[in-house]
C-alpha cells in the first residue's frame, strides 16, 4: 500500500491581510522605549485592590504605555504620568506589544 503526502494549502500562506490573533506577554519582557497597549482584561491577574489602584493612575481600557526603565521597579509612562511598578506585579500583567511604524 502507498502513501501519498499531502500538502494542506490555507489563504493564509498567500495573504498577508489575515489577521492573526494579537500576541500578549507580560509588561516586564518589554525592553527600554519600547510601547504595548493594555486592556482591562489583562490585569484580571491582580487583586482588586491593585487594578483599583492602576486604574486610579490611569491604566484603562486599552491605554497605551511606554516603558522608560525595565527591571525593578520597572518604570512606565502613561500619557504624562510615570509609574514605578514592584516586578512581581509586572509579570503579572499581560499587554500587546505596539509594532514599530514603518517609513
């Protein structure tokens, strides 16, 4: 009995337009300069009392952050405000990379 191989074709292969699903990893992978959007749902990992208090400095639904200093505490700027964040609450927070605009 023969084996044929067969070979699964998708759109995907040729289009470039399919969107993939966004990629999250914690704020404290991100490196110096580097910014990534929040949403509310990625701090689902934290006690109330700490999203309470992110949202207060102005984490929200999907803000935008920039890291100025990686590593502990690991500095972030929202909007004007910057924040020093423990690493353990960091890790703990899952964000979508921004990609860099291209010329």
């Amino acid at each position: 009995m023969l084996t044929a191989a067969i070979a699964v074709e998708t759109q995907s292969q040729y289009d470039d337009r399919v969107e993939r699903a966004p990629v999250r990893i914690p704020l404290s992978q991100l490196a110096r300069g580097q910014r990534a959007t929040v949403e509310c749902s990625a701090l689902d990992a934290l006690p109330e009392s700490e999203r309470c208090l992110l949202s207060a400095m102005g984490m929200g639904e999907r803000c935008e952050v920039r890291v100025c200093k990686p590593g502990t505490p690991c500095i972030i700027q929202i909007d004007q405000t910057r924040l020093g964040l423990p690493d353990e609450i960091a890790q703990r927070i899952l964000v979508t990379p921004v990609l860099p605009e291209q010329p």
